[in-house]
C-alpha cells in the first residue's frame, strides 16, 4: 500500500499565499504545511511509499521533494497533472490511476487531520471492500460540504455537494482507501466523469462507479477535529487543529 495526495489545485481564496505555493503547502503550523501532515500520516501508519498529483506552482513540490523524504521516510513519486488550472480533480485523480493499482489511501492535499482517520480506514479492510470513503457522521452539514447518503447493507448510494444537508448520512472529508482491485474501474468511470465535464469532481466519478453498481462503503470517523482548507477562514481553524496533532 501507498499514499496518494492530490495537491494540484490552485486555491485561488488563499491568496496571497497561493500566489506562489499550491494549496498544500500553504503553512498550517510553523513551517508545516499540510501536505506535511499527510505524509506524517502516512509515515505513522507504515507507509514508505507516496505519490503525489502536482500541477499548480508545482515547482515548490519539486522544491522541497528531497526534504520530504528524508523528514518522513518516504519514497515519493510526483505526477504532473498538465491541467491542473483548467479541469477539476477528477482529471487530478485520474492522472494518478496507475498508482491506485498498489492500494492506496488518498488524501486531498487541503483537509488537515489526524491519523485516526487513515488508522480508520485501515481497520475496515476486508470483506470484499474496495473502496472506502472516511465519513464524519457527527458534523452539522451544510450547502458547501461534500454530502454523503449511505446504506448500512448498500454503501454509498449518493455523493454530491448538491444535496438537502437533512437527507445525508454524513460528509466525506477527503480521505479514501482504494485497493488495487478497484483500480480499472475508478479509472474508467472518472474517465467518463470528466470527459463529460471536465469542471466535475473526483466524487462524481465515484457517483458514476455507485450508478454502475460498484459498492463503495463508508467509515465513521468518529468525533474528531479535521478542517477542509478552502478560504482564510478554514486557515485560521486549520491553524487551531493542525497545533494540537
């Protein structure tokens, strides 16, 4: 098993910091960003393998790759997305589709968390499971979340932002084991997704793979602090959770 971030993005609403580093390196704690506190993640559950998605000022990533490793004893592979700042990230995931065959969990380069979460994961292998989304299930959910409606016997049965808040089960936040045996069929359904626009996300394309009859199950993370990083104001809570890990 591997770790795979998509850290591609722009993150236009963090300006200035992203006039030149990408998202996932916009400082959280210190000097650690959170595509540090991925790979920390990572290293802690056994990882020595991560790939990572780079296409927006990807050059920083570049920058700091060596350094990386040798904070966190990781062998890291990075792959270029070359339209990071056209399309949305289900192309993003899609150009890490080889990488999937390993097993990985993904992580989206912008969602600060503990390592609970991927331990999580983890403990729900098995069973003829081949994806697995983290699900918090405690959060008050509102328009901007990626919502989740989840059967207990089905899985998944719909992921979208664009959901009345009251039908979720809970909200995705970022984080998805992937076996390997799953890895033609993601890839061919976020293949359609962003063939059919290339504005859609990588949980659409799971939404195709759910239409398909492919079952994605879910995993409760329990009560936890995580934060998705998408404005200033995500920033200063980021900040606030990032020190207590």
């Amino acid at each position: 098993m591997i770790g795979l971030v998509l850290a591609a993005g722009a993150g236009r609403r963090l300006r200035p910091y992203t006039d030149t580093l990408p998202k996932a390196l916009v400082p959280v704690d210190g000097e650690t960003t959170v595509l540090d506190l991925t790979l920390g993640n990572f290293a802690e559950i056994g990882l020595t393998e991560a790939a990572i998605i780079v296409g927006y000022r990807k050059e920083a990533v570049y920058e700091r790759k060596e350094a990386l490793e040798r904070t966190y004893g990781l062998k890291l592979t990075l792959i270029d997305n070359d339209k990071a700042e056209e399309w949305n990230n289900a192309y993003s995931l899609w150009c890490g589709r080889d990488s999937v065959r390993h097993d990985v969990i993904l992580a989206n380069g912008d969602t600060v968390h503990p390592v609970s979460v991927e331990k999580t994961l983890l403990a729900a292998r098995g069973d003829g499971k081949k994806i697995i989304l983290a699900l918090d299930t405690v959060k008050q959910l509102a328009d901007e979340e990626m919502k989740v409606v989840a059967d207990p016997d089905k899985g998944v049965q719909k992921i979208t932002k664009l959901m009345d808040p009251a039908e979720a089960t809970g909200e995705y936040i970022g984080v998805t084991l992937i076996e390997g045996s799953a890895a033609d069929e993601l890839a061919d359904a976020l293949k359609t997704t962003f063939e059919r626009d290339p504005d859609l996300y990588y949980e659409d394309g799971y939404q195709e793979l759910v239409n398909r009859g492919f079952k994605i199950d879910v995993a409760p993370i329990g009560d936890i602090a995580w934060v998705e990083i998408d404005n200033h104001d995500d920033l200063a809570k980021g900040r606030e959770i990032a020190c207590r890990y």
